[in-house]
C-alpha cells in the first residue's frame, strides 16, 4: 500500500537561521568536505591554491607537450594558466569532456587532493566563498566544516550562481548540469565502481541538503538528481555490455569441448559477472543519492527544489522503469500532484504523461491508477490553466483506465475560452466520441470506398454531442476547438453540403430540422475559420501565418469558393422558408474569393445567387435576413472587381422595386384601416427615408422621400383622433396611456428631426395643460427640440398655439396656465432668448390689434385681452429689444392702444361739453 507522507518536521524548512545547526550524522561518511577557516591569511590561501590546481596543471602540460615539439616548451608554460574547477566551468570556454577527463587523470594520481578539488567546486557552485585545504579535509568533523561554511556566506548577496538573472548565469547552470552528467559518463569505465568516489560524493551531497542554507540544499540538491539520471544512463548502457558478454561467454563455451575450461573461457565469465554486478552497484549508489537528497528536499519550503527533484524524478520513471517503476517511488509522485505551487504539479504531470503514453507501462500501474486516478481527473479544472491543459493531455493517455462517465464530464471544456485548453479537450472529444467499440473498427479501405457513409456518423454523433448535452449555443467554438484533430472532416465542403441536399437518404438515417441547423451553422463556422485562420472572439488574437501557411490557406479558401458559387443557390432556394438556415447560408459568400467567379467562368452562378438573393429581400422581412443581404451586396459591390457591372444592375433593379413597393404601400396605408404598429412603422420609415442625402450612392438617394401636406394632415389628425380623441372609460388604464405614449411619441420625433413641418405641432401643444400628467413630458421634450433646431420657428409654434386659443373662445385662466407652462420652457437665461421673446411680443401686439384702423369706433378691439396673455407667456422683453426693433416701437407710438386711448378721451370730454 501507499502510505501517505509522514508529518515528520524537517528542521531545513527554516533558512539561514541558526549557524549553531549541525548535519546529521549520515553526512559524514568519508571524511566529507572542509573549509578554510576564517582566519587563513593570503599566503595560506595562495598555498591552498596552489596546491588544489598543481595536478590540473601537469595534466595540462603534459597534454601539450605530447602534441608540441620540445622547442615550443617555452611558449606552453606561458599558455598554462592557474585556475580552479569551478572557474572552468563557469567560463565554459573548455569542453567538458576535457575538464572531466583531467580531473580523472588527478584522481588517479592523487585520489584525495582530486576530491579536494571537486568538494571545493560544490562549495563554490553553491556561492560560498571559502575554500577546503588538505589539512581541514583529513582533520575536521564534517559538522564543524558545515557550520564554517555558513559562516563564510555574504549576507548581502541576493542570489547564487543556479539562480542569478543574466546570459552568464543561466550558461552556468547549463555547464554545471553538464559537468555532473559527464562526470558519471567518463567515470564509469574506470573509477565509479572503486567504492570510494561515489561513496564521498554521496556523503558530501547528502551533508549539504540537510543544511539550513537555502544555496547548499538547492545546489547540492540539482547535483544528485543530475547524478541519479546520469547514473539511469550508465545502467542503460550496460544492458548492452551484458548482453554481449553474454553472448561472447555462450559462444566461447560452445567451442570448448564438454567438461573442460580454459584461460579464455575463464576470462569471458569473470567479465559476464562483472557486468552482471555492475548494475547491481549503481542501483546501489542511486538509492544513498535517492534516500540522501530526494527523500529529504522532495518536500522543501523552496518550490524551485521541489521542482528539481519531481522533474528528474520523471525522467528516472520513463527511462528506467525496472527500478523505479513501482509504488515505492511513484507515492512521491502522487503526493506532490496536491503540491499548492502550480509548476510543481505541472512537472507532475508530465513526468507522468511520458509514462501513460507507453500502454505497456499503464499495467504495472495498477495501485498508483486507484490511489491518485480520481485527483488526476480532478485537475482538469484546476485553476492555473497550463495545469489543466497538461492534466487534459494525461487523461487522453490513460486510455481504460479513465472512465466514459468522467471522460464526459471533460466534454464541455471544448467552449473554454483558454485555447489550449479548448483544443486538448477537442482531441480529446474526437478521440473518444468518433471511436467505434472494440471489434467494430473500419478498415482503412472502407473509409476510402464508402466516405460518405463514413463522414456522416462523425457527423451525425458531432451534432447530436451539441444537442443533447446543451453545454453552449456557439457553434463556432466547438468548431474552432475540433479544427485541428477532426481529420478534415469540417472542411470536406462536398460532403458537408452532400448531407443537405441528399433525398436519397433513408428516413432513419435523415437529419431532422434541428439536426439540419446545427449542421448549417458548422458549414458556415467552418468556412469563416478556413477564411480568417485566426480563432473567435475572446480566444486569442490573430495567428502569424508562415509564407507555406498563407498559401495553403489561399488555395483551401479558392477550393472552397469554388464549391459554394455552385452549390450556394440551390441550397437557398431549398431553404429559402428557414429563416435560421438562410441567414447562416448568407453568411458564406462574404467569405468569397470573389475573382473565381471570373477565373472559373462561373457568371451564370453569380445570376442565380442574385436572384435568389432579391427573391429573399421580397419574400421575408426578418432583419436578420435582410442585414445578411445587405452585407453580401457591400462586399460584391466592389469597384475593383470585375463583377462590379453585373451586382450594380442587380443591386439597383432591386431598390427600384422596393421603392415602387414602398410607394404602394404608402397609397394603401390610410386606405385601410390604420393601426398603431402601421403608424409607429410609418414614421420609423420616414424617419429612415427622409434622411438619405444626395451625397451617397446614387441608387440609395432614389430613397429620399418627406411627405407632402396631404399625409402629414392625415398623420396629425391621426395623431389627434387615437391620442388626444379616444375618451372611454379604459382611457385611463396603464396600458392604453402606455399606447397613446407611443403614438405620440413617434410623432413628436418626426417634427423633432424636421421630417414634417414645425407648424403641425400647434395641434399637440393645445393639448398640453389638460394632457399634462399623462404627456407632459413629450412635450416639453418636443419644444426644447425644436427650439435646438429653430428659435424664431418654435416660438412662433407656441404664439401660434395661444392665438388659436384665443379664438376658440377657451376658458381663459386656462389660457393664463398654458402660457405660464410656455413662459417657464425659455429658462432663466434671456440673452439667449431674446430674439424669440421679441418676436413674440410683435406677434401678440400685432394679433391684440387685428383689424384696427383710422375709423375705430369707440369699443375695444376684440383680442386685445391677448396683450395679459403675452405678459404670462414669456420673460418681460430686454430694454435694448424695445429701442432696437422699430416694429414694436411704431405699433406702441403711432398705433394701437396710444390713438384708441386718445379718441377714448375726445368721446368723453365731447359728451362732457353737451353735458
């Protein structure tokens, strides 16, 4: 069984707080590292120095004269330089296999000074700035060493080699990996199996992960992994040693005869177990790294060390799964698969997914599958989306052991908006949705002979998917996230098309209606991915398409054009009733190469596409239909394509048509019976129509109308009979004030946008004081409007309205009111009313006196009572108006009220006189 991890406290965990913490005792096998202690003056250091690189300089040497002659002895020794292990590494100007090979070469003279030197490495790689003499490594406890080394450590240094920023340092970390990995390489055919190389480098490894210095653990820790890994290699290759020894043993024995041995026989066989025991040893010195540094730092506080341990981990399962393959090692796995940092479960994951991809490995992974299948699952929504992705990935692999039921619940993703996500799950949905039961396969000849039967239940099962489980309405995504991995089934355009025009098809086998739309809006999804290349909304931007791209995608989109200019119309005049499908069919030609209609002498199609087209413009009166048209007519009507000639014409005889049409209408319309929707569908026309200047396109300005003085009287009656005319006893239901609200509305916005006269809204306004609580507001909003469009206009409108008041004989406090309601609509600023207010008051002077002359007799005028009603209906007139306008000064001076006070008085002083 696997147990879970014990809760055991690792006192690492804490980083670089205690210099008094020592290494455990395992860590001090061999001697292990040293070094200098704090007080070292600079000579000792130059000695310890020396010491540490002499053998590295003979070698070196020694390499150079072997290919010199000995005359240029002199120029070698100014060549060589002093320099450590570590320095070489770093600069990376030598192979590594060079370095390796002349630290073996001082292994073998001095085994001790070369591990000094590799210990210092260590300590140097881990950022450490003392260094270990010959003296502290036979003399010091390794405990001791450690706690000196923490002492030698800059505070004020921010990183360490393996993880400082910049071009060097990440060559570095290259080198560093190299060198470990090679090392193991050049090793294992002299002195890895000599029981004390490994054995020192192991205790020296396993001292530093124990240390509470976050640098020793994560360097010492990427040092045996690369180490282990390293060593996974050597076992590999020894399989071949043995086997050939084997073989070279069997052959040998063969030849010599039955009972008898002989030197050559002797020696085979005493290589055949040396191979034999080799892997024996390096499993060995794999489980002291494994227990010494992955056991111990698996769990660190540091994700980085964590990261390093899981990942060469699944190198180690995917390369040597003899040893490693077992639940002994894979417990690790599953645990860190609930680690809270996400690259960590990622390398999880894909340590694991090189093992899944391999069938012959799921089975010895029965108890793993048991233990962790329901996680693995689970992390298909894990909240980091790259981890998802990569549990998704897993899951295609698992093949069995993920069952139909969890595998669906997975579907759904396929309308992610992360596009990585989408697609895997995409794959994932072809992979398992159009795979037929075990003993049912098709063989390859049968998808070749019959593909129709073939592409129709891929596509039958597709859209039945998008129906059943009702995840999402876009069929663009769906098809966005299956275009990679559907085997060119949504873009086999004869195919597609082939199952809706096919009548040859049995009845069970027929699509239905809602089967028919879904398989639409795929034809048409698909033609706009083919088109654009580049994925829907929200997923993403636009794809950089290579040069081998781009021209691919022009000859698929040619292909494709050439297909629907054929097949296109007939498909319209089969569905031209749906109004679903023939929007989606009107959305492919805007994806035309519109030049193959040229090229391949199609014309002839291009005439029936219009027709049908015009046929639909007449036929229906959707708006979504209509827009699609109207958008099909702007990509055609281009002037550089020669088509241009022939789509004009077309495009022309049909607004030609609709005009004719529309007039007839209008002739109709007040013929019948008027309903309100006929009268808000008149103005929103007018509205539409009254606006289309001569500027545009010449054919659309054959659509410019206003309407004449006939229809805006009967729109104004109307207006006045459904409006202000209906009194019943529903009259003051919500939904009739609701509707009257509407009509007028509709109106007031056609005397608001200058589509009928300004003059017609006097027959709205009489109505606005008995009307006020119902109306009140579109009307104050009507005059506002018209005073933004007109001032001089709109407040003739409003003298216009009281004067006729006035002659009806209203009552006249209501009189007072309207004017006062009209009055508070010129606002507190008169500067710039004063026009307006001017005008007024030579309007209503003017009517106070109609009808007055030399011959007046002595009673009053008859609308004279009008001059109280200017005073309420606007802001008393500027100084500077009454002096400027000379209209108004000549009516007060020489007219009016001064010459009929006056024979007023001769009356009465005459009648005095007689008296």
């Amino acid at each position: 069984m696997i147990a879970e991890p014990s809760p055991a406290p690792d006192t690492s965990q804490k980083e670089n707080d205690g210099q008094e913490a020592t290494a455990p005792a395992s860590a001090v096998q061999n001697g292990g590292c040293v070094k200098n202690p704090s007080n070292l003056t600079p000579k000792e250091r130059k000695k310890v120095r020396e010491q540490c690189e002499n053998v590295r300089k003979k070698n070196i040497l020694r390499r150079k004269r072997s290919s010199q002659p000995e005359n240029d002895e002199d120029e070698i020794e100014e060549v060589v330089e002093a320099v450590t292990l570590f320095e070489v590494v770093s600069l990376g100007k030598v192979a590594m296999q060079s370095v390796v090979d002349d630290w073996i070469e001082a292994y073998k003279e001095d085994r001790d000074l070369a591990l000094l030197d590799l210990i210092n490495f260590f300590i140097q790689c881990s950022g450490c700035q003392g260094m270990v003499t010959a003296e502290m490594y036979q003399s010091l406890h390794s405990s001791d060493i450690l706690k000196k080394m923490i002492e030698k450590f800059d505070e004020e240094d921010e990183g360490y080699p393996i993880v400082k920023p910049g071009p060097h340092w990440k060559k570095f970390k290259a080198n560093f990996c190299e060198f470990t990995a090679v090392l193991i390489q050049q090793c294992q055919y002299s002195i890895l199996y000599d029981g004390y190389l490994m054995n020192t480098i192991t205790s020296l490894l396993s001292g530093l992960t124990g240390s509470v210095v976050r640098a020793f653990r994560h360097t010492s820790t990427l040092a045996a992994m690369k180490l282990v890994t390293a060593l996974v290699s050597v076992i590999q290759n020894l399989d071949v040693s043995i086997h050939n020894a084997q073989q070279l043993y069997e052959v040998e024995k063969n030849r010599t005869p039955e009972g008898e041995t002989g030197p050559r026989l002797d020696e085979l066989d005493r290589k055949r177990k040396e191979c034999q025991q080799k892997p024996v040893e390096i499993e060995n010195m794999m489980n002291a790294l494994f227990k010494g540094t992955f056991v111990r730092r698996y769990r660190d506080v540091i994700p980085e060390i964590r990261i390093v341990c899981i990942e060469e981990m699944g190198s180690w399962l995917k390369l040597y799964p003899n040893m490693f393959l077992n639940d002994c090692y894979l417990k690790y796995v599953g645990w860190m698969l609930y680690d809270k940092q996400a690259e960590v479960r990622l390398k999880c994951l894909q340590g694991l997914r090189g093992l899944y991809e391999h069938k012959e490995l799921i089975f010895k992974m029965g108890l793993f599958n048991t233990r962790f299948k329901s996680r693995i699952v689970s992390m298909t929504t894990d909240k980091e989306p790259e981890v998802a992705v990569e549990a998704m990935k897993l899951v295609m692999h698992c093949g069995n052991t993920v069952s139909s039921e969890e595998c669906e619940a997975m579907y759904h993703f396929v309308y992610a908006t992360y596009r990585p996500l989408a697609v895997v799950a995409g794959e994932l949905l072809c992979k398992r949705l159009f795979c037929l039961p075990p003993g049912e396969e098709e063989a390859p000849h049968f998808k070749k002979k019959n593909k129709f039967v073939y592409s129709f239940r891929r596509l039958k099962k597709l859209i039945l998917f998008f129906l059943n489980h009702g995840f999402h309405k876009h069929v663009t995504y769906l098809v966005d996230s299956l275009w990679d991995w559907e085997d060119g089934l949504l873009r086999d355009w004869e195919c597609l098309t082939n199952l809706l025009r096919n009548k040859s098809m049995r009845k069970e086998e027929a699509f239905t209606d809602a089967q028919e739309t879904v398989l639409v809006e795929i034809i048409a999804a698909a033609v706009r991915q083919t088109v654009e290349g580049h994925p829907p909304v929200g997923r993403g931007g636009r794809k950089v398409l290579t040069a081998k791209e781009r021209k691919s995608q022009m000859e698929e989109c040619a292909r494709m054009t050439e297909h629907f200019i054929v097949v296109l119309p007939e498909l319209l005049a089969k569905y031209s009733s749906d109004i679903e499908k023939v929007t989606n069919f009107l959305q492919i030609p805007q994806y035309y190469n519109l030049n193959v209609y040229v090229t391949g002498r199609l014309e002839k199609y291009l005439d029936a596409l219009l027709k049908e087209m015009k046929e639909l413009v007449h036929r229906h009166s959707d708006l979504n239909i209509l827009e699609a048209c109207s958008k099909v007519y702007s990509v055609f009507c281009n002037e550089q394509l020669e088509i241009f000639p022939i789509v004009s014409e077309a495009r022309h005889q049909l607004i030609e048509e609709m005009v004719k049409d529309f007039y007839q209408l209008l002739d109709d319309f007040f013929q019948e019976v008027c309903t309100n929707r006929a009268f808000i569908l008149l103005c929103d026309l007018l509205i539409v129509l009254s606006h289309q200047g001569v500027d545009e396109d010449e054919d659309f300005a054959l659509l410019k109308f206003l309407p004449d003085h006939d229809l805006q009287a009967k729109m104004i009656q109307f207006v006045k009979d459904h409006v202000f005319g209906e009194i019943s006893k529903y009259s003051h239901r919500l939904d009739s004030i609701y509707r009257k609200r509407v009509i007028l509305a509709e109106y007031c916005k056609l005397i608001a946008y200058n589509v009928v006269e300004m003059m017609t809204a006097v027959e709205i306004y009489k109505h606005y004081m008995p009307t006020y609580h119902d109306f009140g507001d579109i009307i104050k909003e009507t005059i506002n409007r018209t005073r933004h469009n007109d001032r001089i206009e709109s407040a003739r409108t409003l003298i216009v309205c009281l004067q006729e008041h006035i002659e009806s004989s209203a009552n006249f406090a209501s009189i007072k009111e309207l004017a006062r309601r009209f009055s508070l609509t010129f606002g507190w600023d008169q500067m710039n009313s004063r026009e307006s207010i001017a005008m007024i008051h030579k309007e209503g002077i003017d009517f106070a006196f109609h009808g007055d002359s030399q011959d007046i007799d002595y009673y009053l005028p008859p609308n004279l009572t009008f001059l109280v009603i200017i005073i309420y209906s606007c802001c008393l007139i500027v100084v500077l108006d009454l002096l400027y306008h000379k209209t108004m000064v000549g009516v007060a001076s020489e007219g009016g009220l001064i010459r009929f006070m006056r024979k007023k008085l001769q009356g009465w002083s005459s009648q005095q006189r007689e008296d």
